[in-house]
C-alpha cells in the first residue's frame, strides 16, 4: 500500500511551499482538513471573530512580509464574509489567497449546505479564481493561484475546494507537490533600456523635477534604489500610500505638505507605482505643461486617466535604480541647479506647518483632533508600524503623521475600507513581534470589526490602540451638514457614546479614556508599558473636520 495524502494536507504542504507561516481562519466543517494539515506542517492557525478580519489579516501580513498572506474560510456565508477583505487586497495590489468551502462536487448544484456560486462572485475582485477539481491537483492549484498573486502588480487569488476533494487522500505520488522556489519565476521586471535612456535624458535637463514614490515602491522593497536616486540626482520626493517612510522625517529630500505647489510648479514630474486615482485627482492636479513620467509594475495603470510623456512598465528599484545610474553621468551641474527649486519647496513646507502648528498645539477640550494626532506623532519610533482606520480623524492624521521607517504605514488603499485596523494590527504585529505596532481608529470603523480585539487578546498580541472619537462618522456627517445643512446634517452618523477603554478591559486588555489633551501622552506611554492589546480612548471635537475630508481628497 503506498502512502496517501488528504487534501486539506496538500493545502498546507503548498503553503508552505510558498512561505506562508500563518493562516487566518474561522471554522467551519468544510476547512478543517486544512487546519489538520497546517499542524503536520507548523503552520500557525489564527483564528479570528469575523471571516473579513481573517481576509484584511491576509492582505496586512502580505504588506508586512512581502510573502503572500492567506485566510482559510468556510463556504456560503463564511466566503461572502470575506469579500470586503479580497476587495480591499485587490484595489491596494495586495498579494493574498482565499481559501473558500464547497459543498460536495458530488453533490454539485443540489442545494448542500452554504452552497453558493463563489468563483463566480470572486471573479471580478481577484487575479485568478477557481475551483479546485481533483485531490490530485490541490497542491498544484494552490501553487497556481500564488502564481497568479505576483503576474503584473501583486493582487489576490480565491480558490474554493469542495468538501470531498478536500477530505479524499489519494496516493502521494500521483499527486503534484510543487517544490519552494521552483514553481515560479523571478518577479522583478527590468524597465525597456530605450525608456531608460530618455528618462536619464530628462532628468539630465530638468530644473524643477519632483518624484512621487507611492505603494509599489515598498511593494518592491525599492526603498533604498529611491533613497539613491534622489540623492544622486536630487529631486525633491513625496510619498503616499505605503511610500510613506521611504524617506524618513527630516531627510533633505522628504517633502509632504507643499505637493500640490510642487506638482503645479515642476517642470518634470515621475510617478511612481501609484495610480491616477481619487487620491491623484485622476491626475488633474499636475501641471499641464510638465513633462510627466510613469512608472508602474501595471501596465494598464500606465497612462490611464491622463496622457504621459514617458512609461515605463516595470519593477520600481530596477528601473530607479537603472535611471539613477544613467543620468549621473551627464547630470553636470543641473543637480546642483535644484538647490533653489529644494530651498523654494522647503520654504512652502515650513509656512504649510507653521500654520498649522497651533492647532498641533492645541489645549482645547474636547480635544483638537490636530493635536491627537501630533502626540501620536511625537510617540511614533522607528520601530512602530502606524495603522490609520477611520474617516475624519485618519484624514488628520494623513497630514500630520509621519512613520520614521519604510514599511511602517498601513492604511486601507483605494478601496477606502473601514474595519481594517484590528486585523493589520494582528497581521503586523504577528509577522513581526519586534515591532511595536499603533493603530488609529475612528470609533465608526473601530466598531465594524472590533471584537477581534479579543483575537489579539487571546493570542498574546500586544499593540496600542487609539480611538479617536467623536460619537459620529464625522467624514459623512460633513458631507450631510454641507449639502443639507445642519439643521438636516444627523442623520444615519450618529453613534453612541462609547467608553472603548473600558470595552479593552472586558476582553483582557488595557484601557483608559482620555479628555484632557495633556493625559494623551502619558495614556500612550502606559499602553506601551501594559505589555497588552489595548485602547486610548480619546474623546475628541466633533464640530471639527479635516481639510481632506473638506476637500474630499481624503488621506492621501
Ligand atoms: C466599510 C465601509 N463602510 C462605510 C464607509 C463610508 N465611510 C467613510 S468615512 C465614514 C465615517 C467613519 O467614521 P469614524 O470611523 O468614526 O471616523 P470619523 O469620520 O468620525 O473620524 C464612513 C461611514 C467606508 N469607507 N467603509
Ligand atoms: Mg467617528
């Protein structure tokens, strides 16, 4: 008799295959196969209060890794519970694979338990969805399905197994077990050389060039190919997304509050891994007659929503890199020529702060959400990872928090999610115990997926959480009282007033209400030391509202 092997057990021997160390979960009869392999192959199993905090958790420990990050559900209700959460990966290019339960194939369309079409429902949300047809072929599919995660610019993969191919064993050997590092290429693309070379011909005659490093420059781990073309050449950069901390705060060449200035006064501006989205005002804002660059591992972001002069589809450190390399040599003096250009974008920036620096300041009660987010600031190391969830009060914080590191900002992408915080914060703070992770939630997004609090609770996941609240989805409220007034403006956004502190204690963690904008920086520091998940809950001004959420730019 030869050895045989279920297929829940070739789940797990792929996954591990591709490096994945954890999955999100929660049960359900169809998956527990699965759980039964991942303890064969010490994979960890997190299991999780809500099927889209296990989905967010897999895109978080995506981010954080650079490994693809998976969630394990169950079929009907647990699969469609987690759509947000591949919806969200999809839209941030997060690479992830869902697993879903099927009923029976051999009871295919006659009505099993949780049945549903979800290949058909995943389609359009993911790179590649399919369901698994043959025991046989587990292995091989889940390593097809990571395959697909990494073609173009990283995105999610859904797989949904039925239940009798997931619990037959077959014989080891007719089964294909894909081996680690031998099923799949190389991801990094090199940009076309020709495309190069006028990007160096440009960057050689530019005066008022500009760079914007947005999230596949950490996508690609390029941090430190941008880092080195922005010193060689000299270029002012601006970050975005999880571009965020490429530059750290204070370098010479990091810039944030003066963008819109320095996008309408370039002469030369390269965009890098970001789309022309809401968030770009589809790429309206940049000065008509600049010359415009795009860089992006898509090739249908290239160009899309407004022309370009130059594009090139490829992988960010390669092409940066590549550039740097050829136009040092024929800059001259033009770099030296940008000082006047940096000295202007610099003088913009110090007045953008300036004015804004007494409301940082703030000792108003209820609290300034400025000065909330300043302190969060302040406490911010080297070694935190911030997470923003939440509408007004992550928009403030949008301008006024800069992570010190690469890699060390989190927020929902395009999608916009709410409900992402506690589970990048699990995600985070699991893939890297080292770190100390902080997250912001409004309490409107803190409350759509907070009971996985307990999660991090129960898995010893320590974090410090601030709710900034102000008993409303303030960012809606603002659109309401500006298009129908305030007499007409509390409708559907008013929420209770909730003493979150005190929900962090019943579920095991630490907790404490803040009113007086001087406790914030001690309740910090106290969440820090208490070694526990838990919440600051921070009372703040409800009447106020940030420029982005006034503007509808939202973080940016
Ligand atoms: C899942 C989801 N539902 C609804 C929205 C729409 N939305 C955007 S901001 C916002 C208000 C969020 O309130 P809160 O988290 O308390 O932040 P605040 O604006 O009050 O600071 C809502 C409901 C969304 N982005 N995501
Ligand atoms: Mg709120």
């Amino acid at each position: 008799m030869s050895e045989t092997i279920s297929g829940g057990h070739l789940v797990a021997k792929a996954l591990k295959a591709e490096g994945v160390e954890v999955i999100y979960t929660l049960c359900g009869g169809h998956i527990i196969d699965i759980y039964d392999g991942c303890v064969d192959e010490g994979i960890e199993v997190i299991d999780v209060r809500h099927e889209q905090v296990a989905a967010h958790a897999a895109d978080g420990y995506a981010r954080i890794t650079g490994k693809p990050g998976c969630a394990v559900v169950t079929a009907g209700p647990g699969t469609t519970d987690a759509v947000t959460g591949v919806a969200n990966a999809y839209r941030a290019e997060s690479p992830m694979l869902l697993i879903g339960g099927q009923g029976a194939l051999s009871q295919h369309k006659m009505g099993s338990l949780q049945d549903l079409p979800h290949v058909d429902m995943m389609a359009p949300i993911t790179k590649f969805a399919a369901t698994v047809p043959s025991t046989e072929r587990v292995a091989d599919i889940v390593s097809m399905a990571f395959r697909e995660c990494y073609h173009g610019a990283p995105g999610p993969s859904f797989l949904e197994i039925p239940r009798d191919v997931l619990d037959a064993k077959v014989p080891i050997e007719r089964a294909r077990i894909p081996e680690t590092g031998r099923y799949r290429a190389s991801t990094r693309q090199a940009g076309d050389p020709e495309a190069i070379e006028r990007l160096a011909d440009l960057l050689a005659h530019a005066e008022k060039p500009a760079i914007l490093l947005g999230s596949q420059v950490w996508t690609c781990r390029a941090t430190d190919a941008a880092i080195d073309f922005v010193r060689t050449l000299n270029v002012p950069a601006y970050m975005n997304g999880s571009g965020r901390g490429t530059l750290a705060p204070g370098d010479p060449h990091h810039f944030q509050l003066s963008r819109r200035y320095a996008f309408t006064e370039a002469d030369l501006i390269i965009i890098v891994g970001t789309p022309f989205d809401f968030r770009m005002g589809y790429g309206k804002r940049l000065s008509p007659t600049a010359t415009v660059v795009q860089i992006d591992l898509d090739y249908r972001t290239v160009g899309k929503n407004r022309d370009i002069d130059l594009g090139i589809v490829g992988d960010a450190g390669l092409i940066l890199s590549a550039a740097a390399q050829a136009a040092s040599g024929r800059i001259g003096d033009a770099a030296a020529k940008r000082k006047a250009w940096i000295e202007e974008l610099r003088t913009v920036e110090t007045q953008a702060y300036e004015k804004r620096l007494p409301r940082q300041h703030s000792d108003a009660q209820p609290i300034d959400p400025y000065r909330l987010v300043h302190e969060i600031n302040e406490f911010l190391t080297e070694d935190t990872i911030y997470i923003g969830d939440g509408g007004d009060i992550v928009t403030f914080s949008g301008q006024v928090v800069q992570p010190k590191s690469p890699g060390h900002w989190m927020d929902p992408g395009p999608l916009g999610t709410l409900g992402v915080g506690t589970a990048f914060a699990m995600a985070a703070k699991q893939a890297r115990r080292d770190k100390e992770v902080l997250c912001l939630f409004g309490d409107g997004a803190f409350s759509l997926t907070g009971w996985d609090f307990e999660t991090m609770v129960r898995f010893d996941l320590p974090f410090i959480g601030i709710v900034g609240n102000n008993s409303s989805m303030n960012q809606i409220r603002y659109g309401q009282a500006a298009k129908y007034g305030e007499d007409r403006a509390r409708v559907g956004n008013t929420l209770g007033d909730i003493r979150y502190g005190e929900f962090a204690k019943l579920l095991g963690g630490h907790g404490e209400e803040v009113r007086d904008p001087a406790d914030i920086r001690p309740a910090l520091e106290r969440a820090r030391e208490s070694g526990k998940p838990s919440l600051i809950n921070v009372w703040v001004d409800p009447e106020v509202y940030a420029p982005g959420t006034m503007n509808q730019t939202m973080y940016k």
